[in-house]
C-alpha cells in the first residue's frame, strides 16, 4: 500500500514544519479545475513523487497569475493579481518554480520581475529532459516506440520564450517517431487561444485557428499530437474532435507522454 | 560652360538637400510625438543586432528567394553609392571622371563591377516586379495594399532600373566618346556591361552621343536625388530607418508586456503599500493616439517596408479576420504623418477630432490577436506591431471599458474566483485528494 501513497505538500504545511521545497510546483488555473489538465497536473506530480523531487504547492493559496486580463488590456486587474501572489510567494521565500502552462511561466518569469517577483521559473518541458538527461527518469516501457507524435509548439513557450528543443527532446526519449508540422518551432501556428481569445468567441472570419492547426497536424499523419500548454491542449482536442478523428488521433501532454512510458500513470 | 554647369550643379544639390533636410528634421519631429521609451541599454548587443539583421539581412535569409534578390538591390545600391561620390566630385569640381587617373588600371574594375551590380538591381527589379503583377503573390495582393501602396511599391522599382539603365548609357556613350578621341573623354580602359550599348550608339555624331552621356549623367545624378526625397514618403524610407531600427530593437522576450508604471503606483497605494504621491495630471491609460505610443513603435511605423510578412504569418489575417499586422504599421505611419504635417502647418495636429484608434484602427482588428508573436518574429526589421495592439487594448480596457462582454465576465471572476472560469476558490486543491484517492485504490 506505502508504494500507492502520493505526497502533495503544501507551502503551509512546510512551513508550519520550518521546511523548505526545492521547488514550488505551480499548478495554475486550468491544471487545478479543468478536467482534462487535472490529468495532466496529475500525471506530473506522480512523476516528481517517483523520482524524489522535493517540491510543494500553494494550494487554495494559489491564485490566477492575471495573464489574461494583462492580454485582454486589464492592467489594474493584472498587477493586483501580481502582487497578492508575489507577496504570497515571496512571503514562502520561494527561489525555484516549476509550472506546466506556457503563459503562467512566462508571466512570472518575464512580468513579476518588474513588480517584485524574482524568481527561477522553469517549464515542466524543461525539467522533464533534465530528469531524462540525467538518467532519473528512462521512459523505457517501449509503450511509444516508434508511434508517430508531432510536437505542437505553444506560442508562449516558443516565440515568447524561445523554448523549443526540451519538449522535442522529451518526445526523443519516448524512442517515437517525431514528425514536425509545416509550420514549426519559430514559425509554429497559435492554437488560437492565446491573448484571452480562450475567453472570448472569435472575431468574424472564414475560419477557426484551431482547425487551421489542426488539419496541420493531422496531415502529418502523426497519432499522438503533443503539447505543453492547457489552451493548446483544448484548441487542439476541440479541432480534432470537430474533424471527427477522436477515435484515432490523441491529444496528450509532455508528462501524460512521460507518466505513460515509465507505467505510473 | 563648365563653370555653368557647375553652378547648376550645386544649385541643385543645395535645393534637394534643403527640402531632403526638411523632409528628415519632419520625419524626427513626428516619431518624437509619441512616448518616451528607454532603448539605450546594452549598446554592443544592440550594435550586434543591426550588424546581423540590418547589414548581414539575417532575418531575411528566413526566405532565401526574396533574401537573394532583395540582397543584389541592397548591395548595389551600397556599393554603387562610390561612383556617385564620383559623379557629385565631378560635378561641382567640373572634372570627368576625377577618379580614372588616380586609380589607373584599378578604375574600369570598378566601374565593371560596379555595372555588374547594376545589372543585378536591373534583374532584382524586374523579377520583383514580375512577383508583384504577374505571379501575384498574396502578400503584395492583401486589400490593404490596394491603391497607393501598389503605386508606391511599383514606382520603386521602375525607378531604380531607370536609374540604373542612365549608369549603363551613361557609360557606353563615354566609351565611344573615348574611342573617337573626343577632348574630356580621356581613355579609361574597357567596360563590359555598359560595352552593349556600344554598337547601338557607334551610329551617332560625337555631339548626339555628348548629348546621351550628359543627359545620363544628369539624369542619373538628379534622378537619384528626387529620389531620395520622394523616398521620405514611401516605404521605401526603409533603406535608411531599417538600420537605426533594429538598433533599437527590443531585446527582452517577446512575451513579456511592459509593464505600465502608473498603475502600479496607483495598484500600491490601493494595497497600502508605499508609492509615490500621485501625478498632478492623471495620464491616458493604454493608446488612444500616436502620441500615447513610445516613439519606438512610431520609428517602427517609418520603417516597415510593408513586405507583409508579418500578415502573411498571422493567425487572426489567416482565417479571414480583420486584424493585419502590416495594416496597423501603415495606419499608425499614416496617423503620424497626419498629425505631425498638421501640427507643423499650424493645423489642429492631434486635436483633429480623430484619433488612431477608431478612425484608422477598429475594435474588431484589435479583438482578433491572439498575442502569438508571429508578426514580430517574421519581421525582417524587428518591426513590433503586437505592442501597439496590446497598448490600444488597454485603451479600450482601461479608458473605454469597451471590452467584450465574456471578457468583463472573466475580469469578475478572476476579481472573485481568482480564476478566469468561475469555480468555487476552494475547489482549486481538490485535484490533490482526488489524486491522493486514486492512487490508493490503484
Ligand atoms: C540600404 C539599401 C537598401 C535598398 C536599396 C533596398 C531596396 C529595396 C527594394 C527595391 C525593395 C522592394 C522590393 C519589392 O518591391 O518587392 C525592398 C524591399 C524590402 N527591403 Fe530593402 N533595401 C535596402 C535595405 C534594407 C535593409 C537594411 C533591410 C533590413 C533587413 C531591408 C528589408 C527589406 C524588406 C523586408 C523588403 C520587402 C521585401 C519583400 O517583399 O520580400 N532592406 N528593399
Ligand atoms: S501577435 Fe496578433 S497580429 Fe501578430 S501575428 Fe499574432 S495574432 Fe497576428
Ligand atoms: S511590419 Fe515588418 S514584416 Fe510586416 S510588413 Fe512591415 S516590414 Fe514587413
């Protein structure tokens, strides 16, 4: 039964032990309600419970970052969101985070600097290859060996932040087939959610984004189409459920991928 | 004669340099309307990237094709620059060709190459004319493009083979002249491009041919100083502002927003914490105008050469939206243009009763960006179009409260939910006992 037990410490309840995590795992809004990426929430911190990272998470204490009311022009709105949370995580002398959303990595890495916030900020992606570069993770089930996965880059991950080789080198262990979309890496197509369009409906036009992208996707023939973003990953399961390829096409996320591979998922 | 023509001559030069002059202290002024903006740091980073992406025409090479023949046009007009060193010496010195003698058998390889150049723009010209009207390519075909623009870009490139067609003639004339003997047409050796024309005018009296040469010679000179004039209002002005542009391009991420100072006095002070007292004058929230801008994105606005690159990659211009990325650099150009020829004629200037935002860019176009940076990274000058978006986003956010309804309803729950959707605030960590759970009974 011990095997079974996960362990999901919170900055409170370090604290309260005069503890301190290596890491804070920050899980942002669509990893802690939406049900499709509480899986991926999930799936993550199995991993970092298997290989023994010493992380936490803020828990109820955790608020919106304010990236899209920034983007929606919403300043005031931002910068109050900013503080609240910069004064939370400073107040836990936080140093090092880790995040699986594109856009709340960039907004604490790049935007709570100005305001106060200085910390390490970290994509999964990015500590994913670290673990397999250093051999603690070997994702050597062979469950993908050989499967076709084409890599969806986030804007926010890639053009913003020039992120683009770890979660290709995270798919590489997989020991898959990586096929890359016409547009790729700089010149990857948005899912079309970016800049608070995932609260809103689309401009007039001839045309959703996320179809355009994902007929991209499809035509790579690929069976699994990877991401490392929560919007991505709902723009891009709606196009495929709309081009009606539910049944053989999966939209998964970098650590599902991983969690999958060493069976702990 | 001579002492005529060069009084003609500095004539000329001084009056387009006085309305060349005007033209730039006018361009300076208009940039300067908008906002202060600090892009002095890091200066060899800086120095570094107008290096790569001006000179070395980095980000162009993303498109070989284009990059290739845009790469002729840029390096002969750099090059063939010295032979109109030449030809200005000349010109207020009296001399011909000041720089034969001193170079010796170096000059006619210069001036052959120099005419291999020349042909090169001439076959970049024509091929870029050939993608614009014959193939054309959707870029140069956008509506945005429609009427002046396509005169704009089309005028270009006739004008340049124009210009380059007076340096071949010019030339050939010369060589006949010098086989002939003829007095100021002293021998210069041979040169090969330009020896084409030779046959054709081998027929004419030394005087048709003397007229050719000096019609060449004058032409090419004051053709390429008219030029530089009407450049001013083109989106050409790029030859020139491409450089200062990446200089000062922006060096942070692409994805962080700058933050807005003001509000975080205000944001400060309604939290308790310590901040500045508060400005007399309350300043606008967001772009409303070119003068809300920084000076930066108005510098951007000059130097685009309206390639629609950025468009051609947008999302939003993809799939029919309004947005393009290209049309808001050639609002924003046109608003400051407005604006500062107003001012300086005396006019209204911004008081016009019209405004950037509404009267050249819509609601609908802002609404449709998603923020993915596409534009800024296919710019070839480091153009950012996303900035002036987002600062006339908060306009409307800010100032006008004028956003979209399902917006307003993720700014209140993000105020009481502390997330976009609306879910109960305590149900954030439930995922960790529903996980906790299924790991036991696993
Ligand atoms: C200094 C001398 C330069 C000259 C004479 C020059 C000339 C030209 C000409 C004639 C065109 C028109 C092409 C067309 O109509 O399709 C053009 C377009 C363009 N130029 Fe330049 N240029 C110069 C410098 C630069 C620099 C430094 C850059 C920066 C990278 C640049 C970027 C561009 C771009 C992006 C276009 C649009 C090309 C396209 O549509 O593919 N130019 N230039
Ligand atoms: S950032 Fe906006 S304008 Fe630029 S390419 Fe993306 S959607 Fe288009
Ligand atoms: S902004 Fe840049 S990419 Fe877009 S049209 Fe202008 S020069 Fe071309």
């Amino acid at each position: 039964m011990s095997d079974n037990i996960i362990h999901i410490p919170t900055m409170a309840e370090l604290a309260a032990k005069g503890e301190k995590p290596d890491i804070l795992f920050w899980v942002g809004c669509a990893g802690s309600f939406d049900d499709r990426y509480k899986k991926v929430t999930k799936a993550f911190v199995k991993i970092l419970n298997k290989v023994g990272i010493k992380f936490a998470v803020l828990g109820e204490e955790e608020t919106c970052t304010g990236d899209p009311a920034r983007r929606a022009g919403n300043e005031f709105l931002f910068q109050m969101q900013a503080m609240s949370n910069i004064q939370v995580l400073n107040g836990y002398e936080i140093t090092k985070i880790v995040t699986a959303c594109p856009h709340c990595f960039n907004t604490l890495k790049n935007e709570y600097p100005a305001l106060g916030g200085k910390y390490e900020v970290m994509h999964h992606s990015a500590i994913l290859q670290q673990l397999i570069d250093e051999g603690k993770v070997k994702a050597e089930g062979g469950a993908f060996k050989g499967k076709k996965i084409t890599f969806h880059d986030s804007c926010y991950l890639g053009r913003a932040n020039n992120v683009y080789e770890a979660p290709r080198k995270v798919l590489e262990a997989l020991d898959a087939e990586l096929v890359e979309m016409k547009r790729c890496k700089t010149k990857g197509l948005c899912c079309g959610a970016g800049g608070a369009q995932m609260f809103k409906e689309p401009e007039q036009g001839n045309k959703d984004i996320n179809i355009e992208r994902t007929e991209e996707a499809l035509d790579t023939g690929a069976k699994i189409i990877a991401s490392g973003c929560p919007f991505c990953m709902t723009m891009m399961s709606d196009g495929v459920k709309n081009k009606e390829k539910e049944g053989e096409v999966e939209v998964r996320d970098l650590a599902e991928l991983i969690a999958e591979a060493e069976d702990i998922l | 004669m001579t002492l005529i023509s060069q009084l003609v001559f500095l004539a000329v030069l001084a009056v387009s340099g006085y309305f060349i002059g005007r033209r730039i202290l006018q361009i300076r002024k208009n940039i300067l309307l908008g906002k202060e903006e600090d892009r002095t740091d890091q200066p060899m980073e800086r120095l570094k990237t107008m290096l790569l992406v001006a000179f070395g025409q980095k980000k162009m090479f993303k498109r070989p094709i284009p990059a290739f023949l845009h790469l002729l046009i840029y390096v002969g007009f750099l090059l063939i620059n010295l032979e109109v060193l030449e030809i200005v010496l000349d010109g207020i010195l009296g001399t011909h060709r000041l720089f034969a003698p001193v170079l010796g058998s170096f000059y006619p390889v210069l001036i052959n190459f120099f005419e291999f150049l020349a042909i090169g723009v001439i076959f970049s010209c024509v091929v870029f004319f050939i993608r614009r009207h014959v193939l054309k390519l959707s870029r140069f075909t956008k509506i945005e493009m429609k009427g002046w623009p396509t005169l704009d870009a089309t005028l270009i490139l006739v004008i340049e083979t124009v210009l380059m067609f007076a340096i071949l003639a010019m030339n050939g004339a010369d060589q006949v002249l010098q086989s002939r003997g003829v007095a100021h047409y002293p021998l210069t050796g041979e040169f090969f491009f330009s020896g084409f024309f030779v046959p054709l005018f081998s027929g004419l009296s030394d005087n048709t041919l003397i007229i050719i040469e000096r019609a060449s010679w004058w032409g090419h000179i004051v053709g390429i100083l008219a030029f530089a004039f009407y450049i001013t209002y083109s989106k050409h002005l790029h030859i020139f502002l491409a450089f200062p542009n990446t200089y000062f391009s922006n060096l942070k991420p692409k994805g962080e927003i700058k933050n807005m100072d003001n509000v975080t006095n205000e944001v400060k002070s309604m939290l308790g914490m310590p901040a500045d007292p508060p400005p007399a004058e309350i300043p606008r929230f967001g772009a409303k105008d070119i003068n809300d801008l920084s000076w930066k994105n108005l510098m951007d606005a000059y130097a685009c050469t309206e390639c629609g690159r950025c468009t051609d990659n947008c999302p939003a211009n993809m799939t029919g939206k309004a947005l393009s990325p290209r049309a808001i650099m050639m609002k924003t150009r046109d608003r400051a243009e407005e604006v500062g020829m107003s001012i300086s004629k005396g006019g209204k200037g911004l008081e016009d009763g019209k405004s950037l935002y509404g009267d050249y860019i819509n609601k609908e176009e802002l609404l449709a960006c998603t923020t993915c940076n596409a534009c800024v990274e296919a710019c070839p000058i480091t153009i950012d179009p996303l900035s002036i978006i987002l600062e006339m986003r908060r306009y409307m956010a800010m100032e006008e409260s004028s956003t979209p309804q399902s917006w307003n309803a993720m700014f209140q729950n993000v105020e009481t939910s502390f997330a976009p959707w609306k879910f109960p605030p305590t149900d954030r960590f439930s995922w960790a006992n529903d996980l906790k759970t299924e790991a036991e009974n696993k």
